[in-house]
C-alpha cells in the first residue's frame, strides 16, 4: 500500500493524517500525543477522530526521554528505570487500544525513547506480547552530526530492521535543517539529502514492507 501524510486535519486533534494514495481513505491518524502522556488525553483525541471506513489506526511519538537540556537528566532518561517507565506506559496504552479495537503505531525519532535502530529492534523483540507496531522513521533517526555519513547510515538501519515483525509502515523522507542545523521534516524533492541515495538505501525496506508513507505523491514516483 503507497500511504500519502497530508495537511493538518483540521476536525481531529491529529497533527496528520495518513492517507492511501489511491482511495483516499485515512490508513491512520497522527495524534498530538506521546507514549507517556496521560490516557485520558490520549483517550479524548481518539475518540474525537471521525469514523471512517477502515481500522481506526493511531500514530503516537515515542517520547522523549527527558524534556531537558541537561546532559546528565537527558542520559538518565534511558536508563533502567526510565526504560520501565516508558514500558509501562506502552502496555497501559496497547491494552486500551485493544479493548477499543484500535491499531497503535509508534514513530521512534532521535529524540525519543526509541532512538535508534538498534534500540528499537530490541524493544520489539522483548515486546512481542504487545499489539503495538512501528511506524518506522529511518531519516528521523539522523541527527545533525550523522547527516555527512547519511548513506553509511541508512544502509545499517536497513539491515537492522529488515524482517522486523512489528515494523507496519515505512516513511520514506528527506529533511532540511534550521538555522541552528537541526534537522526538519522535509519530502524527497525538497529535502538537502539526494533522494536517489535515501530510496537505494532503504531498497531492502522499501521492497519487504507492506506500506510505504511519503510526504508528497510525487515522491511515490521516486520509489
């Protein structure tokens, strides 16, 4: 399935939407919300997105660690106890959406729990219980200093996530970066990476996954 993110939906409390490229119908719906946040919260900007003809799919952030600059709190956020904490949450939240018959996606970043590949595919193995699946995000793996060496590091995050059981969907992007070189959301023809090199890179993924999600339907083109 070829997926499209559109605009901001402006009838949900979704930042997104994810649509099938060719019927358009919602494949899921992007929630202003991360693993940790209340359930209640969670619960609300559920329950306040339209019905539509498919599973109600929802795609929540994977959190960020600790909401500090502090090096030492940042680096406490992974630590044993951070890590239960993050698990917890996780199964409170995949128990309720089973309940509700809704399909949860996380999207690791960078910046949050699930950082990298390598912690990621650890995380889905020991959390195989669970009915939660991964929007993967290789790019959003990237950061500032990793940029030069994008290539090197597409091709790992393709080797190590190729025949993940819980990976359910594939965003295939680019990126910009800010003045302060921080790396931005970007699609394939106008983001600074060479867009051939991410698709080569990520062929293995891109080949083995059932849906692929880009930002612009001329990316699809691309693939």
């Amino acid at each position: 399935m070829h997926c499209v993110l559109c605009a901001p939906n402006q009838d949900a409390p979704t930042n997104q939407q994810i649509r099938d490229a060719n019927s358009g119908n919602v494949y899921a719906s992007i929630l202003c919300a991360s693993v940790g946040d209340s359930l209640s919260t969670i619960q609300s900007m559920a329950q306040a997105i339209p019905a539509g003809p498919g599973p109600l799919r929802l795609v929540i952030n994977c959190a960020d660690p600790s909401p500090t600059d502090d090096p030492a709190r940042l680096l406490a956020g992974w630590s044993p106890d951070g890590w239960a904490k993050f698990d917890e949450s996780l199964t409170e939240l995949d128990a309720w959406a089973s309940e509700h018959g809704a399909e949860l996606l996380i999207r690791p970043s960078a910046s949050g729990m699930l950082s990298d590949a390598i912690c990621t595919m650890s995380w889905a193995s020991r959390s195989a219980d669970l009915g939660c699946g991964l929007l993967l995000d290789p790019v959003g793996w990237l950061t500032g200093t990793m940029i030069n060496d994008a290539e090197d590091h597409l091709t790992r995050i393709a080797e190590l996530c190729q025949g993940c059981e819980k990976a359910s969907a594939l965003l295939i992007r680019s990126l910009i970066t800010d003045q302060a070189g921080n790396p931005l959301q970007a699609s394939l023809s106008e983001g600074s990476l060479d867009a051939k090199v991410i698709v080569d890179r990520l062929r293995p993924l891109i080949d083995w996954i059932e849906t692929l999600v880009v930002l612009d339907p001329a990316d699809l083109e691309r693939l």
